[in-house]
C-alpha cells in the first residue's frame, strides 16, 4: 500500500549517556589543560618581571650617564615592587623621581636588591646578583663590575 506512513516518529535529542560521555570528555580535557595553562602563565610573569627589571636597570644606568638631574640613578628590587630612583641610595632618594613598578607578592626575590649608577659615568657603584622565583621558574638577573647587565 502506498502512501501509508508509520506513527512511529524519530526520537530527538541526546541520551543520557551521550551526555554523560561529554561530560566525562570534558571534565579530561580541563583536567589536562588547566595546569599546563597555570604553568604557562606563570613562567611567561616571571619572564616579564626580569625584562621590566632589565629595562629598568638600562633606564637607570642611561639616565646616569646621561647626568639626568646631576645625580645618581637606581633601581630597588623588592617583593611586590620595582623601584627606579634618583640618588645614591634607595633610604635617601629623591622620591619626587620614583617610577614604581607593582609585582605579585607570590614572587620570591633574594640577593642583591638595590642597584645604583654613578653620574656621568654609569658605573656601578656595587655589584650583584638578584635571583627571582615563583612556583614555576627561577630567573636570575646580574650586574658586573663594569656595569654589564646580564641575565
């Protein structure tokens, strides 16, 4: 017979265990990529840190050089702040010139903290090594005695 159809319809929609395998699927996926994420960005904020510390030591040491305000020029590593300075020491700056700069506070910096660049001649006055950590990676930044930054 033609022309005859089936009351039957095609049933719609996802099954319970369809959507419980996506789940499942998902929850894997996240699983995975959360931590590698984590990691990721934690060693790409460590990687800034020592280039904003090295910036500001070549800022420091040009500014020196360059007599800027006939004195000394420095930077102040310290957690949870960079500052760049004017004078000889951090304790007796000029803190009208204070470029400070906010880190995380989960940043772990030992060694050297305080680095200062005579007037005119951009020489280091004392030199160093500071050591930067986090939960990911560990980051050194160092300055010889000619003035040198290296890291």
């Amino acid at each position: 017979m033609l022309g005859l159809r089936s009351n039957k319809t095609k049933p719609s929609g996802f099954t319970l265990i369809e959507l419980m395998l996506t789940v499942g699927v998902i929850s894997i996926l996240l699983m995975i990529t959360v931590p590698v994420m984590q990691r990721y960005l934690a060693r790409n904020d460590m990687d800034v840190l020592s280039s904003v510390i090295v910036q500001d030591l070549y800022r420091a040491q040009s500014l020196a050089r360059a007599g800027e305000n006939n004195g000394n020029w420095g930077v102040y590593v310290q957690s949870g702040s960079i500052t760049l300075f004017q004078g000889a020491a951090y304790t007796t700056r000029n803190q009208a010139k204070d470029e400070v700069y906010t880190i995380s506070p989960s940043t772990v910096i030992t060694g050297k903290n305080e680095y200062v660049f005579t007037a005119f001649t951009g020489n280091i006055v004392s030199p160093g090594t500071t050591t930067i950590t986090n939960n990911a990676d560990i980051k050194t930044v160092a300055v010889s005695a000619k003035g040198v930054i290296d890291y």
